[in-house]
C-alpha cells in the first residue's frame, strides 16, 4: 500500500501588506481626534509532501484578504470642571502669591501605542469660555502624571511603552506615551501674582499634541482661578449712648458683630482671624474676660482663642486671636464697659 506523509510543519505563509493613512482634525473647543490607518493584510498557505519519497508538487492555498484599522484617538477632559467631558477647569480657588493646582486626565481611546506632548500656556483660548483674563499665571511648575490601565489598575513595567515611567514629572514641552486604554491623571500648579485682588481672573492653558495624528492632533484646555477673600461687614452698637456719670456705677453694654459677608460672588472662608476692639479711655470691661462672650450663627466653626484685654497705654483692648469665619457667618461678641 502506497504511503502519503504530511508534515503540517512546513507550511508556510506568504503575507502583503498596504496601508494608506488618514489624518482626522480638532478644533479647541473639543476633547478628542483621531487618524485611522486602514489596508489590508493577504494571506496563502503552501505545503509541500513526498508520496514513497517521492517530492510531488508544491500546493498553494486560496488567499485570504483581511481588512486592518489602526486608530489613533485621545482625550483630554478638564476634571475640576461643570461637566465630566469638560474642555474647561472654571472658578477654582486663587489666594495673592499663592500656588492654585488644576487636574486635566489625559486618555489613549484609540487601538495603538501614542506619545504626547504637553505644554503649559499663559493662552487665553478664545474658543473656550471662563471669563476674563485680569492676570496671568506665573511660575508654572512641573506637570505630575499618574499612569492607569482602563480598568484603574496601576500597569506593571511590562504593561507600559518601553522606557515609560508609571509615575513622574515632567517639564512643560516634554511627552509622556501611553498604551492603549490607558490613561494619565495631570496636575500641575501655578501662582498668582500677590497683587491681585478680590474677584480677578487668571486664565491658562494646558495642550497635549499627539505623535501619531499627522494633522490637528492637539487638544486644549483652559484652566482659570478667580481670587477669592474673605470679605467682612463689622458692625458695633450700644444700648444706652447717653452716660450718667453720677449713677452709682455706670456702663455701656456693648455688642460688635463681624460677618463674613456671603454676598460676594468671589468671598471665601476665613481662616485665623484676629478681632480688636479698643475701648475709649476711662472705660474698662466689667468682670475682665470672664465678662465677655462669644458666640457664632454656625456652631462647627472655631471661635479662636479665649478673649484676652491687653493694656495699652491707659487704654483696654479686646482681643480674639485664631477666629474661622466661613461664608455667610456671623460672630457676636458682647460685653458690658465701666
């Protein structure tokens, strides 16, 4: 009987390979883009086999023709704004000559590794919309980045691009690359210049650029602070104005109310407030300390130290040292003077 041997083993594929390339656009105003490498891959298998040693023609398969799309897609959403897609951080919080810090969470939404740029901007984008630019941000700081997969896992060393750090900083005009899914959460602070008043508005940019889009691969967001301050209405008042110096013991009953007024659409807590009161000479308080109290329209918030007098000169001064007053407290402060 005539023997047929086939050895699976040597088969052999022959593949073709074309790719055309297709760039996609952004403007600033969004958070995503894309460009989409599509072709097609071709594929035959051949086998070769011997009948009693005997070589026999070589067989060819049919071809078969499989259809490849590589898309490079991104996002970059402004996580401290209104809407979770946002292209914006509104509103955050500025104090003069201090840091205000913005998070933005940069994602690989498309099917192939990119890198990306990042750069910090003075910019007031204009097809973004925060408000005025009464100031600009200085002393940028390096961007911080905290690589995930897409599930939120932290990605091993084997799970990230070669040579990718999970975590770092990085100088604004430097690239960070991410796998697939994957994403990195940015933060980065800036300063406000110390001048700045209540209600200014500093506005900024972060972009990210894409390696793998050949045209508009850059997206945009704008991050803006407003300075916010405490902003105080003090009020004192007395129940009697007209003083009987020959009355046995005469006194003024006194009461001094220290709002932080809520009205303001830039106001902010206050933290370690020192109150004063400076009595007229020749009026002392009743009782010292112990005759002064203190009480607040929001029970959680600290009242300071306890009340102390300082003496200066021949006058009294009341004072309250370490005194928190959030938005729309009032402390009242009583106390009857001799």
């Amino acid at each position: 009987m005539k023997k047929f041997n086939f050895n699976p083993n040597v088969l052999t594929a022959g593949v073709a390979l074309a790719l055309g390339l297709v760039s996609g656009s952004a403007n600033a105003s969004t958070t995503t883009n894309q460009s989409s490498t599509a072709g097609t891959i071709t594929n035959t298998a051949e086998a070769t086999y011997s009948v009693d040693g005997v070589a026999q023609p070589k067989v060819t398969s049919n071809a078969v023709t499989v259809n490849t799309s590589e898309v490079a897609n991104f996002t970059l959403v402004a996580t401290q704004g209104a809407s979770a897609t946002d292209d914006k951080n509104e509103a955050q919080v500025a104090t003069p000559g201090q840091a205000t810090r913005f998070t933005n969470t940069l994602t690989n939404t498309g099917n192939l590794s990119d890198t990306y740029t990042l750069n910090i901007t003075q910019n007031n984008e204009s097809t973004i919309t925060t408000g005025n630019q009464d100031y600009k941000f200085t002393s940028p700081t390096a961007i911080t980045y905290v690589i995930k997969n897409a599930d939120g896992s932290t990605p091993t060393a084997a799970q990230l691009p070669l040579g990718q750090a999970q975590t770092g900083t990085v100088a604004s005009g430097s690239s960070i690359s991410l796998l697939p899914g994957q994403y990195a959460e940015l933060s980065y602070n800036v300063t406000t210049p110390s001048g700045q008043i209540g209600g200014q508005s500093g506005v900024g940019t972060l972009e990210a650029t894409s390696t793998k889009i050949a045209s508009g691969g850059k997206l945009i967001n704008e991050n803006q602070a407003i300075v916010k301050l405490p902003v105080f209405a003090i009020t004192k008042t007395a129940t009697n104005t007209n003083l009987d110096l020959n009355t046995a013991n005469p006194s003024i009953d006194y009461t001094i109310t220290v709002k932080n007024d809520g009205t303001a659409t830039y106001a902010a807590d206050a933290v370690g407030v020192l109150i004063q009161d400076k009595l007229p000479i020749g009026l002392s308080v009743q009782n010292g300390t112990a005759g002064i109290a203190v009480t607040s329209t929001d029970g959680t918030t600290t009242n300071g130290s306890a009340p102390q007098i300082i003496t200066s000169g021949t006058q009294q001064i009341i004072a309250i040292s370490g005194v928190d007053l959030k938005v729309g407290e009032t402390m009242t402060i009583t106390f009857k003077a001799l």
